[in-house]
C-alpha cells in the first residue's frame, strides 16, 4: 500500500525491480527540504522502495551535494545526463 508521510511524497512507479524479490520499486521524494537535511554533505532528492519487502534504493543520479540544487525533471541538464 503507498502512503505518503508528512516528509515525503510518492512519484510513481521507478521502472526498476528490487534486488532482493524482483518487485517495482516506487518512486519516492521529499516534500519540502529542511535545514537538516541541507546542512549534511549530500542528500537524495528520490529514492525507491518496494512495497512488498520494504527495501530502500538510493540512486547516485538523485545524489544532491552540499550547496548544489536538485535537477529540475524535463531540464536540459537533465536530459543530457539521464
């Protein structure tokens, strides 16, 4: 079942399959960003996670580093790196 939380937000199905059951994973990003989450080295703008035995995969691609700004889905940077 896909619940969002009050820190994030669901944004669909990934198009991966977890590693450990093969299931899609589900698309998953925060709701706002906080201080906290700002001031660590880096952070991921989106995650997946199975719902069927609840493991979370981290993407390097949604990687965001301190002092950088997530990329924007449909930018032309966005485009040329994935």
């Amino acid at each position: 079942m896909i619940k969002n939380s009050n820190k994030r937000v669901f944004l669909g199905i990934s198009g991966d399959k977890c590693p450990h059951c093969n299931q899609n994973l589900f698309l998953f990003g925060h709701k706002e960003l906080t201080e906290k989450l700002l001031s660590q080295p880096y952070y991921f703008s989106k995650w997946g996670k199975c719902d069927n035995c609840g493991h979370i995969q981290h993407y390097e691609k949604y990687k965001v580093f301190k002092g950088e700004s997530p990329i924007q889905e449909g930018s032309d940077l966005q485009r040329k790196l994935f």
